[in-house]
C-alpha cells in the first residue's frame, strides 16, 4: 500500500514531465513560425472600474450572509480496547502456505435458517420442560406438606380424645372411691341379680355399659353414617379393654358406615379398670346419633 509521500511524489515528476513537454512544444512553434510584434500607433488605452454605493452595500451584505466557513474537527486516532503488544511477534519459522481460497472453499457452509430455528425450539423445549419438572417439585412439596399437617391435627385428636377418655376414667373411678351413704334404717335385702350379671352390683354394671358406649360415641367418626339409625353390634374384648373382633346384629348401615363403626370400636380399648368384677368379653351396644332422638 502507497503512503501519502509517494503519491506526492508522484504527482510532482507528473506535473514537472507536463511542464517540460509544453515548453518543449511552445519552443518548436516559435522555432517554426517566428512571431513578428507589431506596435501600436497612438497613446496605451486606460480602463477603470467604478462601483457605485448600492453595489458595495449589496455586496457587503452578501458577504455577512455567506456562512463562516466551520473549520473540520481533527481525525481522533482509532484505538482498540485490547492492550498494545509489548513485545513484537516474532517471525514464524514456517510462514502459512496455505491457499486462503482454498480453504475458504473447504470450509463449512453457512447454517440453515431452517435447522437453527429447529434448533432454537428445541432449547425452548427444554426450558418448558425444566420449568414444569420444578413447578411439579413444588406441588408435590405443597402436597407432602399438608399431609405432613394433616397427620400432625389427626394426632392431635387422637390424643384429645385419649385425655378425654383418660379424665372419665379417673372420673368414674373417683365415683367408685366415695364411700356409700349411711342409712339410718337397715336396708332391705337386695333381689338376687339376675342369671346373665352373674351376681354383680347392677349399679356397677349399667356405669360399665355406659362408659363402653361414651367410649365408642368418643371414637366415632359420623360422617358415613346416616341420622337417626339404629346400628346393634356385638364385639369381643380382651382383658384389659381392647377390641379384636366386631360382629353386626342389626344394622342396615353401608360398607362405609360400617366401617366407620368398626374403627370407633378398635380405635381404642374401652373401659377396664375397675370394672374387672362386671367384665364382658362379648358385650353388645348400638351405635345412632343424634342420641336425643334414638332413644327408644
């Protein structure tokens, strides 16, 4: 590439070869065709310009109408965000032969709009994809969550209703521990208890069936079960209170009212102690809300 030098330098030998060929040419015309000058007779013509005011006022007004001429800005040296080299390159031992056509030939053409707008659903496919798996993380965390709660309130009830059952107990064997009242009169003889009480304090014995029937009322969830429905049930009891067998009588309740009764039965143990001398091991109670209106 030429430097502004050389292109001066140029223009000079071109312009000084210009020169001497139309001098050369001036000096070959005179040398051919002399020129005799010839004076003229008489005094030199004299000319002078006069300008009137009108025209110097015209022109002095053009001239404050031109524009002042903006001098241009200065050409600011390009510069480059990446350091300059402190060091020179040095020489390549084995400068590049390599035909720079050749290889823009053989090299990979230019990608597909089409396969780049595949490619770019792609990746958007991707991102839906990893958004839904973490919006499903997220329900799935909300959903463990309540269950977590749910399970904390059901135990919660379940030692409610244990404290409840525990506070009747204590009631009803606070009962037992009074002393009986002192009659004046002596009583008289008590009827021989019937066959099925086996000799036992009738008294003792209709608190027992009550506490087992409050007991399972305590435990009955009635949500399956319809109103005012009388459900007659036998179940077979350990010592100790707890359920492991349940036996329908008479009840026309469904599977699921059913159910419901049998989990109110083997929910917890019903009431022993002190009531080990009326113990039944197969006692049989109803099961029908509200009881205000079952009863018979």
């Amino acid at each position: 590439m030429e430097s502004r030098a050389d292109q001066v330098s140029a223009f000079a030998f071109a312009l000084l070869l210009h020169v001497g060929l139309f001098l050369l040419a001036w000096l070959s015309a005179r040398w051919i065709w002399p020129v005799h000058d010839e004076f003229a007779a008489g005094e030199p013509i004299q000319a002078s310009l006069v300008m009137s005011a009108a025209d110097v006022r015209r022109a002095q007004k053009a001239i404050k109408a031109s524009p002042d001429p903006q001098p241009q800005p200065a050409p600011r040296p390009q510069t480059s965000e990446q350091p300059v080299q402190a060091k020179p390159q040095a020489p390549q031992d084995r400068p590049d032969t390599v035909d720079q056509v050749a290889a823009s030939r053989s090299a990979p053409p230019s990608p597909d709009p089409a396969a780049q707008e595949q490619e770019r659903r792609t990746r958007q496919a991707q991102v839906d994809l990893t958004e839904d798996l973490a919006r499903q993380q997220e329900a799935e965390n909300k959903q463990r969550l309540r269950e977590q709660l749910e399970a904390i309130r059901r135990e919660r009830e379940k030692a409610a209703r244990l404290t409840q059952m525990e506070e009747q107990r204590l009631a009803q064997l606070t009962d037992l521990a009074k002393p009986a009242p002192v009659v004046a009169k002596p009583m008289p003889s008590a009827p021989s208890a019937p066959a099925g009480d086996r000799g036992a304090d009738n008294g003792l014995l209709a608190r027992y069936r009550a506490a087992m029937q409050q007991t399972a009322d305590a435990n009955w969830n009635r949500t399956g079960a319809p109103e005012r429905v009388r459900c007659k049930v036998r179940f077979t009891q350990y010592v100790g209170g707890e359920v492991n067998n349940v036996e329908f009588l008479d009840c026309p309740f469904d599977d699921k009212g059913r159910d419901s009764v049998d989990r109110a039965l083997r929910r917890s143990p019903m009431p022993y102690a002190g009531f080990e001398s009326v113990f039944d091991r197969q006692p049989t109670i109803t099961f029908c809300y509200p009881h205000e209106e079952c009863q018979p």
